[in-house]
C-alpha cells in the first residue's frame, strides 16, 4: 500500500495557493498569473517550519509591493494549519505550523509505522538494473563488491517506491579469458574433478606470466577461445567446469552479504544472439571492416570506435553488451535500464548505450549510467601483498571478527547468549561494510578504513544500528512496564517542544529525501538522511525523559516519536541491505 494522503506540507501550500486563489477572484490580485508554490522545509531557527521564495516572485510578476502581497495573503489564510506567516530576509516568506498539526502528523507517521515515505513513483513501469557482474574464473574481487551493494541499494529504493525492479547479474562468463584459461589448463593438464577458485586464479595468474615471455601463448589462447566459440567439446567442458566452481563461490559471498539477483543470464547466454547483432549493425551501415576485425562507426566519430567482432571472428563483449540490451527489451520491456559498472567503464556505457540507440535497440534516455568509484586502502591502494587482488571473502570474515571484538566490548554483562553474539557481529559487521561504501558518493573513490567502519560513533553502520536497537529497547519496556503511572504536572523545565517539533519535522522530510535518493540513484542520500536523525534522536534521548515522563500525553508523544524514528531507520537499513538488530 503507498501512502497518497495529503501531508503536511502539501496542506501548507494548498492553503497558501487557496488564499492567493481567493483574493484573485475577488479582484485584488489579477487573475492571469497562476500562482505556484514551492515550499522547503526551514532548516534555521526562527524561520517557522516552512518557508518559500515564490510568494515574492508572484509580487514581482504582480508588480506589487512583497510586503502588501504577504499582508493579503496572510489575512486570508484561514485554517487551523498555519498559526502564523511572516517575512524575513526581503524575499522569503516563513510559516509556522501549528503545535498540534505537527502532532497530527506525528501520530499519522506512527501508525504508518514501516510504510512511511511509501510514495508510488514507479506506477507499476519496469527498471532494469545490470550490476554485480563479476568475472568468472577470477575470485570475487572487492572491486565488485561496491557494484554490488550500490546495484541492490538502488534496486531496493525503486522496489520501495512502485517500481517493477528485474536485476540481471551480467556474469562474465565469456570471452578471450577463457581461451586463456583452457590453454593454460591443457597445457599444465590440471585434473578438472580437483579444480577450485584458488587454483584457477594461479593457473591465470601463470598464463600471464607466461605470455610475457611467449608472446604465442596468447594466440593459442585466441585459438582456443575460438574453439570454444565453435563449440569445441573439450573446450566447452573445460568452461563448464570453470563456470560451476565460480558460481559457487560467488554464490558464498552473496549469501554472507544477504544479496540475491534475480537473473544471472552472464554474458555466454548471448553467444548464440551476436551474429544478430552483427547483422543489424552492417545492415544500418555502422558496421565496417578494419585489419581484419569488424568496428562500429558512431556517426561524425562523436564517439571512439568499437570492435564487434575480432579479426579471427572471436565475439567482443561490446557486441555480447548489445544482444543483452536486445533481449532485456523483448524480454521485459523496461522503462529505464539501469547499469552499476565502475567508472573505468564510463566512455564505454556512453557507447553502449548510443550504440543501442542507432541501431534501434532502446532509446538512449532509457539508460541510466550510476558509476562507483575504486575503494583504495587508507594508506593509498587497497591490495595486500604487491600486485595480490584483495579477496573480498577474507575482508568479509575479517569484519565479522573485528565486530565481534566490538559487541564483546561494549556487551559485557549484558543479556545477549553466544548464538545472538555471533549474529550480531555477522549483522554489525557486514553491515559497516556495507553503509561504508553507501554513505559515499557512488562516483567518488572511498576509503576503507576499518577504525571509521566498525565505529560506534560517526557516520557508520553500527552507530545507526545502535540508534535503532535504542529505540526498540524503549518501546519494549514501555509494553513491559504498566500503563499506570499517575500523571503528574510537568514543570516548564519538562518543556522540550523545540527539540520535539525539530525531530517530527525533521521525520516528515523523509519522503522528499527518498525521492531525491531515487531521482538522482544516490543511497547515499538515504545514509546522511538517517545519519542525522540518528543524531537528532540520540540528542532527544539524553535530554528527555521518554518511559518515566511523568506527563501521559506529553509521554505519547516521545513514544510516538521514538516509534517512528525506530520504523524510519528500519525502514532505511532495509533499504540499504543492512541488518537492524532488535538488540546491541
Ligand atoms: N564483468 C564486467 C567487469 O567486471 C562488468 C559488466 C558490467 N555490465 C555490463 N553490461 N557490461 O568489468
């Protein structure tokens, strides 16, 4: 269900669009100029809790003077919404909404509990997202990792507002590597039943090595792959092998990380749709010959040249990249298509997707490109030993290691057994990797620092776990204690109304900044969102007296409060794909 109700801020500015509306057809403003109202959340004290330049820039279409435009305005404003408008700073025009419509609004979040910002953007259209992507026969390398966690975030985001999500894992799966692979297997002539991760990575690693000195190792590689493309039997089960023993290891790393794509169709799916491909290009004259391979002219050379087929008739992944827009389109007519790749691979998206475009596959503003930078370690590049691809399962198991220090720490006598612990460190510590990397910019190299990650404090995964883990202890003493405790009158110290009103209205902006996370694929929009309630609700938590408030209403109201900041950060780390313990 989304939520469609009018909010707050909707009310305001209808009320406010009312007025002018009203005073139009009472002649005193002309009636020609539609008023338009676009109101922000005031972020500064004193300056109500909206505010808006639009009401001096219809003055100036009027030709009146701003003060007098207010003045009308305001003595037509008649609902119990805004208690009060005033100007400030020559053009903005500031309203304050009354106490108990904030409250309203409070007590409808609460009830919406986990599906507020439940707004239908989507309307049923299909998103495509390519992302993952891993190559075969090489180990899971923290490079895709960010793909990965980035690719499933914006799928998440699109899910929760309407959209039809498809996520495709275009695997690696083919293409001059494994010609590589093959040579270097039959020539070590390595037993396929005993092959694993590890040993296929050597085994590339020494084919590189290799053909360094041997320059031919390269072309039997080609010849090989060129085997295996003409659908050579030894070739191919060779391949199969590498395939299988990739697969599960990948499918290991995704189950620590909790991700699951819907399709892994891989790049060798399309090996038998190329030649399509290929013919289409030549017929729309795009396609020409050059040394022997053929390449793909962009008009006026707006764009580098690409090679769709290799001069010994060997398929290019560009060409495998085409057929897979083909099939995306027929195969689920999305609206957009969606590609997490790195952004080393950003002029060759560029090309891709204009590619699609001239030869009629899917319009070019059906492609959305969302890049991520390289992770680099705190000292520079992120690597072990010289040259050594980091293993993204040991990072993984090291994280859970280091959490479980932590919880250990901060858990001393507390009430969590063995198993819960361990569950913990699991969720803690896959989940600062994870908001690590999603609290950043995509585009932006991040750093990996495990101090900043594993970290109780700052803007990190734990600290918005334990926020939330605060939250759910409150609201579970609060069923526990008994309803009756006597209401007493509050002393005007108990007045935290400004802190109160700061942290609803701070709620009601989540929508807009799920929208803004949607509209421009930033997760990272969400991460700074509820790094700062998190900080608002921590703040309100040593300052106010929550379950021992001895005033019932006022009571409510911090619960409400603590309920809805609690099902906001769910909401949001699910959205993430980080876990939200009950308990820390
Ligand atoms: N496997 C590729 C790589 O590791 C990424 C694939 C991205 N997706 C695509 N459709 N090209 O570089």
């Amino acid at each position: 269900m989304f939520t469609q109700d009018k909010d707050i801020k909707e009310k305001v500015r209808c009320t406010v669009e009312k007025a002018i509306i009203e005073a139009q057809s009472d002649g005193v403003f002309p009636s020609d100029i539609k008023p338009e109202i676009k109101l922000e959340y005031s972020s500064a004290k004193g300056t109500g809790n909206f505010t808006t330049n639009s009401v001096y820039l219809f003055s100036q279409k009027l030709g009146k003077p701003f003060e007098d435009v207010v003045k009308e305005i305001k003595s037509r404003i008649a609902s119990d919404v805004i208690s009060s408008t005033t100007v400030a700073l020559g053009i903005h025009t500031n309203f304050t909404v009354s106490r108990e419509e904030i409250l309203n609004s409070l007590k409808e979040m609460a009830r919406e509990g986990e599906e507020i910002g439940k707004v239908d953007l989507g309307k049923a259209r299909v998103m495509l997202i390519d992302y993952s992507s891993p190559n075969i026969a090489k180990p899971f390398g923290i490079g895709h990792l960010r793909s990965t966690i980035i690719g499933q975030a914006v799928y998440n985001i699109y899910s929760f507002l309407g959209w039809k999500c498809i996520g495709d894992n275009h695997l690696g799966d083919w293409g001059t590597q494994f010609g590589k692979l093959i040579y270097q297997i039959n020539k070590e002539n390595l037993d396929l039943d005993s092959l694993n991760i590890d040993l296929l990575e050597q085994a590339y690693v020494r084919f590189h090595r290799e053909s360094e000195a041997n320059p031919q190792a390269l072309d039997a590689a080609r010849e090989y792959f060129r085997k295996l493309e003409a659908g050579d039997k030894q070739a191919k089960r060779i391949w199969e092998v590498c395939r299988k023993i990739s697969l599960q290891e990948f499918d290991r790393i995704y189950e620590i990380l909790g991700i699951k794509i819907d399709y892994t169709m891989g790049e060798s799916f399309y090996e038998g749709k190329v030649k399509e491909i290929i013919d289409l290009a030549s017929e729309k004259g795009y396609a020409q010959k050059s040394q022997g391979a053929l390449v793909f002219l962009f008009p006026n050379n707006k764009l580098p040249t690409l090679v769709l087929q290799k001069s010994d008739g060997a398929s290019t992944y560009f060409a495998r990249d085409l057929a897979a827009v083909k099939y995306r389109m027929e195969e689920w007519h999305p609206d957009i298509l969606v590609y997490e790749v790195g952004t080393d691979q950003e002029l060759y998206m560029k090309q891709l997707f204009s590619a699609s475009d001239l030869l009629g596959l899917a319009p070019e503003n059906k492609f959305k490109y969302v890049g991520h930078g390289m992770i680099r370690g705190r000292e520079g590049k992120f690597s072990t030993r010289k040259g050594q691809t980091i293993h993204l399962q040991e990072v993984l198991e090291e994280a859970v290691i280091k959490a479980r220090a932590l919880i250990d720490n901060v858990q001393k006598g507390k009430d969590l057994d063995e198993e819960e612990k361990e569950n913990l460190a699991k969720a803690v510590g896959i989940g600062g990797i994870k908001y690590n990397d999603l609290s950043q910019t995509p585009v932006q190299d991040i750093i990996f620092d495990w101090d900043k990650i594993l970290n109780f404090k700052g803007n990190s995964g734990p600290y918005i776990q334990y926020t939330y883990a605060r939250c759910q202890s409150v609201i579970r003493k609060e069923t526990s204690l008994s309803k009756k405790i006597t209401a007493e009158k509050m002393s005007e110290k108990d007045d935290y109304w400004g802190l109160e009103e700061d942290i609803i209205m701070y709620l009601l902006q989540f929508k807009d900044r799920l929208v803004e996370a949607h509209d421009s694929f930033s997760p990272n929009i969400v991460c700074t969102y509820i790094y700062s309630l998190c900080q608002k609700y921590n703040y309100f938590y040593n300052e106010c007296a929550i379950l021992n408030c001895p005033d019932e209403n006022e009571k409510e109201i911090r619960l409400n409060i603590t309920k809805t900041v609690s099902a906001v950060i769910k909401i949001c780390l699910s959205l993430l794909g980080v876990e939200a313990p009950e308990k820390m």
